[in-house]
C-alpha cells in the first residue's frame, strides 16, 4: 500500500484540514468525532473486553508480533505519511526509525511475562500476588513521537487484556489512524479504536465513567487537567509529562569524543522530545572545546524537507511550538546570549524551519533556561563548581532525564546518583529500551512505562491467600 492509500482509509471529506510542516501543502482531512462516537467507542471496547482477555496470554502476545509484521509491511509508507504529516525526516533518527520502534515495541511487549508472585509462604500461609486486566485504557498522546508514544501506551494495555480508545493529538491524527487501522487487520472489533478530534474529545474521553486507567503523554499542564478529570471515577493514571532535561559535563570529558551523543542527545526529532537534552552545564575549564564540538556536528546535519533523503532534521511541527522557541531565543539574545549557531528562522526553507541555535552565555532564571523549549535550541552554561551544576540540575519543578558526561565512570555513577529524574543516563541522553522502565518525577509525571513494570502499570493487582493446616 503507498502512503497515498493509506491515507485514503482514514481521511475523510468534510475533516479538519492537516498541513505538511514541511510545504504547507494540504495533508489531508482528520475526522472530528463527537460525544457520539465517544460513547459507540466506550460501550463497543467495553463489549469486546472480556472475549479479548480470554483469549489468555499466549494468543494476545501472538496478536501483538502479527501487529508488529503488520507495521514492518508497510514500514515505508507509514514512515512517509509520519514525515509528511509530523514533518521529521525520513532518515537519522527520524521517521523510519519511529516506525520500527513501533515494531520492535510491539514485539518486545509480547515477549514481556509478568509473572505471579508468591508474597508469603510460611507454613501458615501462601499469598500470591497476581494480576488482572483493568478494563478500558483511554489513552492520550502528543505529537511529537505520535506512532511510537502510540503503541507504547497500546502495546501493553492490551498485552495484559484490556480494550483501548485512543485520542491522538489533533496535529498528527492522520497517521495514527493509519497505524491504528493496521493494527486493527489483527484484532477483533472493538478491542483498538481511535477517536480523532481536539482537546475536547480528550476531556470528554478521561472523564468517562468507563475509562479505568488513562495513559497521558502530553504537556504538564494539561496532565493537571487529566488529574482532575480522573478523580471522579478514581481511573488510574500513568503520567508522562514535559521535562527540562539538564546534562552535566565533568572537566575530565572528552569534547570531540561526546559531541556526537552530546547533538543527538539534544537534537533528536530538531528537539521536539520528551526526555531531550534542554539545558547543558559545562565544566569553565572545556566549555569552550565543547562548544565548538557541538557547532561543528551541528554544521554538518543537514535540515530540510522531510520527504528529502538528505536531512536529519527538519521543520518545527507546528505554528505554536515555533513561536514558542522563537520567543525563547529571541528573549535569550535580549538577555546577552550569543548565538554560536542559528538564531534566526530559516525562512528559505519555509515558515516552520529553525536551525540548530547553540547559545552560550546565558544563566539559571533565563528563560531559555528555566523553561522547556521543545525545539532545535540549546543553552549552553559554564560552571565552575559541580555543586553548583547539580543544585542547577535539581532546582527545577520537573525530573524526566537528566545526563553526565566524564571519562571515569565512578564519579559519573556519583553525580548521577544525586540527580532528581526519572531517568539518569551516563555518555548518553534519552536513549529508551522496551526493557528499561521509562516514567518521570516531580511534575514530569508519575508511574512507569515499558518492561514488566510498565504491565504493571496497565494492570489491577490481586492477591489471593490461602490457609496452610
Ligand atoms: P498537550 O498536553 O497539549 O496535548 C497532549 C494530548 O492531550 C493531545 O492529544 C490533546 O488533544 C490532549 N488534551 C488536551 N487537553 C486535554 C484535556 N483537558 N483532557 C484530556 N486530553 C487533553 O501536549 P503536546 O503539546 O501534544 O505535547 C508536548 C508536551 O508533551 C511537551 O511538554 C513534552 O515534554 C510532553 N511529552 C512528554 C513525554 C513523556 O514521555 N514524558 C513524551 C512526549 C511529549
């Protein structure tokens, strides 16, 4: 199937009009579903649960590696229309890569055995602990990584036996009803359905009564909302949320050995990720190294179209997010930033392109700083102290990631262990694993995803006691 039709089966005449970041052309037309189709969609996921979590471990598992050969069949045009639509580029680490995450997800899900435990067996008594299926999983995601978030919230709510009505972000719904439709060739009615519309329909679909756990990834601000919206039915909540991910460079760094990481760290999908490298502190005695390290990577990564087989990164997603880091830079060059890269919209490539903009100079408390920019801009601070760099690192409300980078693994270990997030990487920054439970701290969200822990998370436990005579 090309792209093209792919397209075809979930765009609909009459939609809402989705552009191409890239070109601005028209994409095509998302279906606005109302309270309506919220109701069909919760009371048919609800028919369809308990035959769906009869089917016994096995037979879903076998569901979801059908799934996963689903989406490496049509790999390429599920990459092209994300392109097209998100704007990320086909190649780095883009969006062939999304696509086979998915993939790789999905299988790595199947794999994944949450095991009983025996909690107590002590002549008296035998207490295991099992665990359940919840019921109906709502769940919400962004538009940055909008295929991969996708199945990371789908893959394990049905592993364990759940049905799920999924909201995609109204920026990019095309192409998650196109992969939601290919899911679909492997599952009975009812167990996957996507609703695509605006906030309203997400509001509308976490607070149904019938949704018992909601899986959100989106900002923090509207995470508080979804908190709300759940203690009326006390649904339960796995929560990823924005983040402000600060990297430590110790003084014994390599410069040119780490800028690689360092970029990617930092630049991943032009820097519209979760878990990115968004503000880094550099030891005073390398800043200056690091920093022409860092321009020096950042000058040979091509950024264009994203249907172009030579960029790695490509526009910002949308007007409002470009604005957004717009603002950001334009307040850091008021405030004495300098500008080693960028600084200025790369309006010969279109409306929505940024170039990679390094800034130097700037301290804790500027905005550029203190605030998220989810896009293709870095500041870069010097310290003198490392006390400092950590009490730097911690000293903001939010804890996704954090990263330190050192040529001796001991006082990496050391520094990492005293960082306040979720997730602590050494040499490297936001790599996941579907092994390696991924989840926030402080306003970066509660609960984890992927591995046994993140069944867990899409799970009830029971515990069943027997008596021993
Ligand atoms: P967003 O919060 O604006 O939207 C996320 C989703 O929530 C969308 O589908 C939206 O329609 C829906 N929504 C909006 N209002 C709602 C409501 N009241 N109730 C229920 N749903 C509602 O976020 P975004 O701009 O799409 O994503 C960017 C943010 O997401 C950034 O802050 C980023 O850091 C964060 N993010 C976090 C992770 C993570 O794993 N922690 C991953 C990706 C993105």
């Amino acid at each position: 199937m090309s792209e093209n039709d792919l397209l075809a089966r979930v765009s609909v005449p009459g939609g809402r009009e989705i552009f191409e970041p890239a070109t601005g052309d028209l994409l095509g037309h998302a279906p606005q579903d109302t309270k309506e189709d919220l109701e069909r969609a919760v009371a048919a996921a609800r028919a369809a649960q308990p035959a769906w979590a009869a089917l016994g471990h096995e037979e879903r598992s076998a569901r979801l590696v059908r799934m996963a050969d689903r989406i490496d069949a049509e790999a390429e045009s599920l990459a092209r229309l994300l392109a097209r639509e998100q704007g990320k580029p086909l190649n780095g680490p883009n969006a062939r890569f999304e696509v086979g995450a998915c993939s790789a997800w999905l299988r790595a899900t199947a794999a994944t055995v949450l095991e009983d435990q025996v909690v107590v067996d002590d002549g008296k008594q035998v207490s295991t602990l099992t665990y359940r299926p919840i019921g109906l999983v709502a769940a919400i995601g962004p538009w940055n990584w909008p295929l991969m978030i996708g199945i990371w919230q789908i893959a394990p709510s049905l592993r364990m036996g759940n049905t799920v009505v999924v909201k995609p972000s109204e920026y990019t719904p095309l192409s998650v009803l196109a992969l939601i439709s290919i899911l679909n060739e492997e599952l009975p009615e009812g167990v996957l359905t996507a609703l695509s519309g605006d906030r309203e329909v997400g509001a509308a679909l976490v607070a149904h009564p019938d949704v018992r756990k909601i899986m959100f990834t989106g900002s923090t601000a509207t995470g508080r909302k979804v908190v709300e919206a759940s203690g009326a039915n006390l649904a339960r909540l796995t929560l990823e949320l924005g983040g402000n991910d600060a990297g430590i460079v110790l003084p014994d760094a390599d410069p040119e050995a780490i800028a690689q990481d360092l970029f990617w760290g930092a630049f991943i999908n032009t820097g519209q990720t979760c878990a990115a490298l968004k503000r880094l502190y550099v030891h005073e005695s390398i800043h200056d190294r690091v920093v022409e390290a860092l321009a020096g990577v950042a000058a040979k990564m091509p950024l264009g179209p994203s249907l172009s087989e030579e960029s790695v990164l490509g526009p910002v997603q949308n007007a409002m997010q470009f604005k957004i880091v717009s603002d950001l830079i334009e307040d850091a060059r008021a405030r004495g930033g300098t500008m080693v890269t960028g600084g200025a919209p790369a309006t010969e490539l279109g409306p929505l392109f940024y170039p990679i903009t390094l800034v130097t100079g700037l301290h804790d408390g500027d905005r550029l700083v203190d605030e998220e920019q989810f896009g293709p801009a870095l500041p870069i601070i010097s310290y003198a102290d490392v006390e400092d760099a950590i009490a730097s690192a911690n000293r903001l409300d939010v804890g996704l990631g954090a990263s330190v980078w050192s040529s001796d693994p001991d006082q990496a270990q050391a520094v990492a262990n005293r960082l306040e997030a979720g997730s602590v990487w050494i040499n490297g920054h936001g790599g996941v694993h579907p092994m390696v439970p991924f989840g926030g701290v402080k306003a970066s969200g509660y609960g984890l995803e992927f591995g046994v822990e993140g069944l867990k998370a899409v799970a009830v436990p029971k515990v069943v006691t027997r008596k021993v005579n």
